[in-house]
C-alpha cells in the first residue's frame, strides 16, 4: 500500500523513476553524506538493480512525492530480520531546493508508523557520519531517535576517517513521540 504523511506520498519505484535515483546514486553531494558508496552507476546497472530487488523480501522501496514538487526523494526499511523485528532506514533527498522543507521528518515519521504499526516491527537502526549535521538534526532532534554509541573512525570519505553515530528507534520511543508530540493528531 502506498503511505500518506502529513506532506508525503511514499508510492512505489515505477520503470520511469530509474534515471532520478540513479542520479541520486551519482550526486558527489549524496555520495559524501551517506554511509555507504557506490561507484558510478550505468543505465544499464540501475535497470538491473530495479529487477533484481523486485524479488527481495527483506527492503521495502518508496518514492517521495509533495503536492508542492512532485517527486524529491527515495526512502527504504531495509535488512528486515522478520525474527527479531529489526530493519533500517535510508533516505535521499534530491536537488538542494527540496531540503530542509521537513521532508525527511514527515517521511520518518511516516515509514515508522507503518514499520511499528503495519510490519509489527520493533526497533529501526540508523548510522549517521559525525558532519551530517541535517541528518542529525532531522532524526535525532525531530522524529526523536536516540544517540547509542559512536563508531570511532569508521568511515573514510574525503581523505579523512570520520566517526559513525550509531542511532535508535524503539517502537515504545515513537509511542511517545506521537504522544507528546500529537503528530497525528491534526
Ligand atoms: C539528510 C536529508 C535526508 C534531510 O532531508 P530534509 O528533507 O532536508 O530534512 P528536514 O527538512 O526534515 O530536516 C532537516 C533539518 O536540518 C537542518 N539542517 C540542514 N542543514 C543543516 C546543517 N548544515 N546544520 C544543522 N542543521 C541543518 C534543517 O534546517 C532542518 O531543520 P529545521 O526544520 O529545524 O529547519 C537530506 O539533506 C539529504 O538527502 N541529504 C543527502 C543524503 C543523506 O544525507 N541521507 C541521509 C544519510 S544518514
């Protein structure tokens, strides 16, 4: 089913958005603040992607869509361990003019609501590089996961090592959140 947030649509990868996220894939500024690296990614290479996660169980696949702007965006759980109902979060953001709209918060915090409350799962992991300080903003300090550790120099980007901030998010802490907050209330 596709979701609905206060802002967001998340619908499915359709074949027409395969140039969009192999742009996000190949965007250095997306590259730099992600965890994980891609080398350069052919036409050819994303369609093979697109076919092959078609049959993969363990990552579900959004777009992000606004009213306002039409598609900004891709957004994941993924590594779903059905066994102890964990999974993990992944977003990107396309084009600058789309960011710090509140649009990563509201498709946080409604993938969550469909992860604790659909899938039945009950903690979503997060790592974020110690200089994504829009990342930590937007999922630390507004959809409320918390700080569990730091990886000491565990990501080399940029001819540096930089520390990963391992993050958190209990099905009990969006709970709260939602409660405290009354996000879904109006
Ligand atoms: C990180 C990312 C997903 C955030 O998306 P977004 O839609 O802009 O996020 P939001 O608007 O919901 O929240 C971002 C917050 O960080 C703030 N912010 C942005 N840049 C910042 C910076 N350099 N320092 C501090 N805060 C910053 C924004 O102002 C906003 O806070 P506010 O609402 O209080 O003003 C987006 O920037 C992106 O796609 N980046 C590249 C890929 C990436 O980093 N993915 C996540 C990897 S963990």
């Amino acid at each position: 089913m596709e979701l609905y947030g206060k802002k967001v649509r998340l619908r499915a990868i359709e074949a027409e958005d395969l140039e969009l996220l192999r742009a996000m894939k190949n965007d250095p500024y997306i590259e730099h603040n992600i965890v994980g690296w891609f080398p350069p990614v052919s036409k050819q290479q994303q369609q093979q992607w697109y076919e092959s996660q078609k049959l993969n169980n363990d990552t579900i696949r959004f777009m992000i869509e606004t009213k306002e702007d039409g598609t900004v965006g891709y957004t994941k759980i993924a590594n779903i361990d059905w066994k102890n109902r964990t999974a993990s979060g992944g977003i990107m953001i396309c084009n600058k003019e789309n960011m710090s709209k509140g649009i990563a918060t509201d498709t946080y915090m409604t993938l969550l609501k469909y992860a604790f409350f659909e899938l039945n799962l009950n903690r979503i992991n997060g790592a974020i590089i110690d200089y994504n300080k829009a990342s930590q903003r937007f999922a630390v300090e507004k959809v409320g996961y918390t700080i569990e550790g730091v990886k000491r120099q565990a990501i080399y980007k940029d001819g540096a090592y930089h520390d990963l901030i391992m993050i958190g998010m209990l099905k009990e802490d969006y709970i709260k959140k939602i409660e405290e907050t009354g996000y879904w209330d109006h």
